[in-house]
C-alpha cells in the first residue's frame, strides 16, 4: 500500500492512516457541493476494480475521484513547489457538474488556490 500511495518524490505530511475512502457521490450525501475542502495529499492506486484510480486525501477521508483527473494529481505530485504548497494547506478541491458526452451530467472535482478563501470562511 504504502509503496503505491508513495511512488515517487511527494512526501505530504498529513497522516490519513484512519481515512475512510469514498466516492464521490457517497461523500456529497453529507457534504456541500458548493464548499471548498482542504487538499492534504492525492495518489493514484494501481489496485483499483477498473484500473488505476485517483484518490485525493482530505480531512478523514480518501476520496476516489474520476480517471481523468488522474493527470492532474500525477503533475501535482511531481512537482516539489506544488507539493510544498499542499502540505502548507493552500490546495483545495471543489465539485463541479458537466454534461457527458452521452448527455449525462456527472460530477468531476478542480484544484483550486485557496489563498483567499479561507479567510472568507468557505473552506472546510
């Protein structure tokens, strides 16, 4: 496990060793679409059912996010100055809803700054 969550260079600092891993629509059941979450770390698992998966750490959990994001967190995670800027608590991740191309709307997360966010209080 602890091979495949750190696989190369990123060494962030928040211990998610009791993180329960969920989904994105189990996580959105009782939490806010609109809010911004606190980034602590993200890997990408190669055991997952269909293949490598994203998983972005947050507080008390391990969110499995959609693949296509998986690029984004594999760039993140080998860049030292975006690592630095995780483990300093200035990533965050917000929802977003788009359409498919098949017409259905689904749920993809972003990275966001939070350098003034979370002196308006909208970060979690």
């Amino acid at each position: 496990m602890f091979n495949e969550m750190f696989n190369n260079s990123a060494k962030f600092t928040y211990n998610a060793d009791n993180n329960k891993y969920i989904g994105i629509t189990d996580f959105l059941k009782d939490h806010d679409k609109m809010m911004t979450y606190q980034v602590h770390g993200m890997f990408v698992t190669k055991k997952g059912q269909y293949g490598p998966s994203g998983i972005v750490i947050l507080d008390g959990f391990n969110l499995r996010v959609p693949k296509h994001i998986i690029k984004a967190i594999e760039a993140i995670r080998n860049d030292p100055e975006a690592v630095k800027l995780v483990n300093e608590g200035h990533c965050g991740l917000k929802f977003r809803e788009y359409e498919d191309k098949s017409g259905v709307i689904r749920t993809t997360v972003d990275f966001v700054d939070v350098w003034c966010i979370r002196a308006s209080g909208l970060i979690q």
